[in-house]
C-alpha cells in the first residue's frame, strides 16, 4: 500500500510490509494566516476573553509592565506591542510608565539589536532605555511566594513590583506543558534559575506531563499557580503556522484564553487514534531544524507501545544544536540517573550554558532509547553519530522499515506525513 511522509519540503512516497496495518496516516494541510494580522491582534484586544479590555484594567499613575516571549518563538511581536502601547496612553498610561521584559526564561539573552527586531522600531523607539531581557542568574530576582505545591517562586523585579502585568506570547502544542502560550510567559519565562530548574526538573516526567493534558498535569498547574502568584493580568496568546503567519489571536484573563486558544489549537493539529501503535513511522516536517526536529519523536514516544518501534525521519541538515545533546547521549547513564543528577543541580559542564528546556531532552531522548527501538532516517548526522544515541541508523525510510520488519512482521502502525506539528491522542 502506497504511504508517503513530507520531507525537506518534498513528498517522500514508500510502501510497508503486508503485515504491517496502518491505523492511521493523516496529514494536516498547513493551515493559512489571516489576511491582516493587526486586525486580528485588535479583533482579540475589543473581545477579551474572561476579563475586561486592557483600557479598563488600568489607572492613571500605574506602572506598567509588557512582557513577551524571546527569539525563539516565530510570535510577531513587533505587530502586537504598538497597539497594546496606544491602548495604555488612551488609558492614560504615558510610554514613560511602561517597561518591556523579553520573557527568556533560561534562553541566551539576546542583544539589543535583537530586541528591536522582536519588538520592532516603532516599539523600541517608544520604550527606549526601558527594554530589557530577563536574566535568571540575577542578583535582585525577587521571592514571591510559593506554588500551592510549595515550589518557592522567584521572578523578575520589574515583574514582581509592576501594577500591572501583560504578556504576549504564542499558544501552540507542548510536549510537557500541554499546550504553550498562557502563564509560560511567566515560568520559565520571567522566572530565576533555581525556579525554573526546580519546577522543571521536578514534574518532567510525570506520566500526566504531556501534550494536550491541562487538567491533572501538574507541570502545567505550577505554571498557572506561578502565573497567579505573580499576578499576570492579561495576556495575548497568538496561534501561529509554519511559516511564521497569524492563523487567530487570543486575548484576555490568562487561564481563560488561554484555555480555549489551546482548544483552538488542538482542533488543528489533533490526530486520534484507536490503540497504541506497535510501530510509529513519523517526520519531522515542518518543524525540521535543530532542536525542533526532536519534537516529532516525543510527539511519536506518545502513541507507541513500550518495546515499540519508531522511525523517525528528518534530514538535520543544520545538525550543530544537538551535537552537546548527542554526546551527552552517549554515555552510559540512564535516563532516571541523569535526571537524578539534574535534580541536585549536577548539570555536566558541556551542557551549563544552555537553557534547562535543552538539558531536559537529554533525560527524554535516554527514556525513548530505553524503551522503544529508534531507527533515524537522516542525511545530516553520520551512522555513528547515530548509534551515539543508542538509535540505529538508516539512509532512506524503505531501508528503516525493512529493518524494522525483520524485527516486527506484523503491526498496527501510525504515520505521521508532518509528525513535527501533530497531537497524538489514543482513543481507546
């Protein structure tokens, strides 16, 4: 039977065993943006969801906070903030009261220049001197409080003595999180090292932390307490595609838009399927470049059975992001060792200059080795490269199949032709 995958932009067509029974192979169509993105932006702002408009949330005299999410998100920040800023002065909040904070969570800080390009000219002429990044390491990061968990919090000074919060962000699948968008611009987003690392860290492997589960996942749960304790007001949440366009906006009490922006989300992207497959064979399209491509394979880590297997297709064409993680995977260490280490801050110092969302992939990409075979279909990382992961290689997917065929001669399978921006769910 004739199956295909998306790669490199190309449609890849293959062919699977007679014993092979695929139970599903959906493809999500990209999905266009609006026409006028601004539009949409202010669409969302006049109808707020669960909260009044930002211009009857403010008073004369407020000091006022933006925060927004850094360059690793496609988010168009520089069509957002103009508009948030004249909603403020018409409300009587001057540019001179109000202080941007780029969001980075545990991410590099990026450059002034940089800055302007995410918050564009218009934005970073008005708030000139008044633009910083976030800096988890520090020195007056203020404690807050605690998580009803007890998680002690720690946040930005600006964020922790500002009279009013707004973020702006992005809501799209997470592997760990749910869905993203929401309190996340306050953890990790605003948050210090320490708290990030000890929530993080602490509720990565909860078996409830996984994409498009809210309710009982207690790794997005801390996120919303820390977005309460902070006091974040109001937020906007954009829904973006592959291509960096606005497909709908978001605005309104934190929990409440963000809520149904992650319905939203899950109405595009959501793939049911009737069991647990015994082999996944997913691509990592459109989400193909460094550390992004590694999505497609947790997404696939989801919906396959234990002593499963998944071949997973991406050409790693700029493979130089993962190469810390590569070696890293290497060594003998077990997934739960590595997490135990991560735990009481023992990072290895290859590792310390990233961000602790790179470090967790180290514990993630161990538990899928120990416990489904990986087969990597790849061009830009070489075989040994490859089994430096404990994964096999393969040079085309009909070759992976094949292997996996000797090992499997009969199976239910999934495939996912764009497995880079896809929820599965298993319905039983």
């Amino acid at each position: 039977m004739g199956q295909y995958i998306n790669y490199g932009g190309e449609r890849k067509d293959f062919s699977i065993p007679k014993g092979w029974i695929p139970i599903s192979n959906e493809d999500k169509p990209p999905v266009s943006g609006v026409k006028d993105p601004v539009q949409e932006i202010k669409r969302a702002l006049d109808h707020p969801i669960g909260s009044p408009k930002i211009e009857d949330l403010v008073r004369p005299g407020m000091e006022v906070v933006l925060l927004f999410d850094d360059l690793q998100r496609p988010t168009p920040v520089y069509l957002a903030l103009p508009e948030i800023l004249n909603r403020l002065n018409r409300a009587g909040i001057p540019d001179a009261r109000i202080t941007a904070i780029c969001a980075i969570g545990t991410h590099p800080i990026p450059t002034l220049e940089q800055l302007e390009t995410k918050v564009g000219k218009e934005a970073f002429s008005r708030l000139k001197g008044r633009i910083f990044s976030h800096d988890p390491h520090a020195s007056d990061n203020v404690i807050i409080g605690k998580t009803h968990r007890g998680a002690l919090l720690e946040v930005n000074r600006y964020v922790a003595f500002a009279d009013l919060l707004i973020g702006v962000g992005e809501c799209m699948p997470h592997p760990i999180a749910g869905y993203g968008g929401g309190s996340k611009i306050i953890m990790p987003g605003v948050c210090s090292y320490r708290s990030v690392a000890e929530h993080h860290f602490t509720w990565m492997r909860h078996r409830n932390s996984k994409v498009n589960v809210m309710e009982g996942n207690a790794f997005f749960e801390e996120i919303a307490d820390a977005g309460r304790l902070a006091r974040l007001s109001f937020k906007l949440d954009l829904i973006m595609n592959d291509r960096k366009e606005v497909i709908r906006a978001f605005a309104g009490d934190p929990a409440e838009e963000h809520r149904e922006a992650s319905k939203y989300a899950a109405s595009l992207y959501l793939i049911p399927l009737p069991k647990l497959a015994d082999v996944t064979i997913t691509s990592a399209f459109p989400l193909e470049i460094g550390v992004q491509a590694t999505k497609a394979l947790v997404m696939a880590g989801f919906c396959t059975r234990s002593g499963g297997a998944i071949i997973w297709v991406a050409p790693q064409k700029q493979a130089g992001p993962i190469m810390p993680l590569i070696k890293e995977m290497a060594s003998p260490e077990s997934a739960g060792d590595f997490h135990r280490r991560l735990i009481i801050g023992d990072v290895p110092d290859h590792l310390r200059s990233f961000g602790i969302s790179y470090i967790m992939q180290v514990v993630y990409f161990k538990e899928v080795a120990e416990k489904f075979n990986i087969v990597h279909v790849t061009e830009g990382l070489s075989p040994d490269q490859v089994e430096m992961m404990k994964f096999s290689y393969a040079p085309g997917i009909q070759d992976a199949i094949q292997q996996v065929s000797e090992k499997i001669p009969q199976a239910d399978v999934a495939i996912f032709p764009s497995g880079g921006n896809i929820i599965p769910e298993v319905r039983p």
